[in-house]
C-alpha cells in the first residue's frame, strides 16, 4: 500500500506506541523483532507510511507489554482513571505525551465502579 492510500488518523495508534518506545529508550528493530515482524514493515506502520493489519499492531502491543482492551467510549475516560490509579498515575496514552484530558488519572467514581451502563441493575447478560 502505497503512503497516499493510508487512511487519515490511521497511524495515531503507532504515533502512541512510538512515544511508548521512545520512553523506554528501545530501538524500531527491539520492537519489531519482539513482534515478530519485520523491521521495515514497523518502521512503516509508526511513521504513518503504511496501514498495518490488526495483527501487526497486536504485536507491537504486545511487544511493548500493553494489553488491547476495547470499551465504550462513554467509559473511556473512567477505563483510564482506573488504570491510572493501579498504574503511579500513569496510561499508555500520559507516557506517549497526550494531553490529560484524554488520559485523566482521576480515581474510579465514588459509587465504586465505571457507573451505571445503559442496562444498569441488570447484572450481567451472556450475548
């Protein structure tokens, strides 16, 4: 694929695991050995270059020790708080320099959880 066919904000992820990798003083090739891709295909899915399969950001996550975990966008910011707390205050996002308003290091709400969900009281529901 060429650079001109890479979806606008596609690379923001990679953008994010760059700063995480930078942070941690690794090299592209550390990675991208870790993941089990080439150092050539990392190299064009962090710079935007190329829109990589979702298996290839899974290894980079995964090569870097981040988990991928997928929850609404109305817990977003409730989901970050949490980890925060766990976490000396710090996310993925904060270590890849985002602004704190996306990455709020806030503890959970006082009610002791995320807060009520759409289905609230139900318990729940196996799909």
């Amino acid at each position: 694929m060429n650079s001109t066919a890479v979806p606008r904000g596609a690379s923001e992820p990679f953008r994010q695991l760059r700063a995480l990798r930078r942070a941690r003083k690794l090299k592209q090739e550390d990675v991208a050995r870790k993941a089990g891709i080439s150092r050539e295909a990392y190299l064009r899915a962090e710079s935007g270059q190329a829109d990589p399969r979702m298996s290839t950001f899974l290894a980079a996550c995964e090569a870097l020790g981040l988990e991928v975990v997928l929850a609404p966008q109305h817990l977003a910011a409730d989901v970050n708080a949490f980890i925060a707390s766990r976490n000396g205050g710090v996310t993925a996002a904060s270590m890849a320099g985002q602004p704190a308003a996306a990455a709020p290091a806030a503890a959970a709400p006082a009610s002791g959880g995320f807060g009520p969900g759409p289905n609230a009281g139900e318990g729940h529901k196996p799909m």
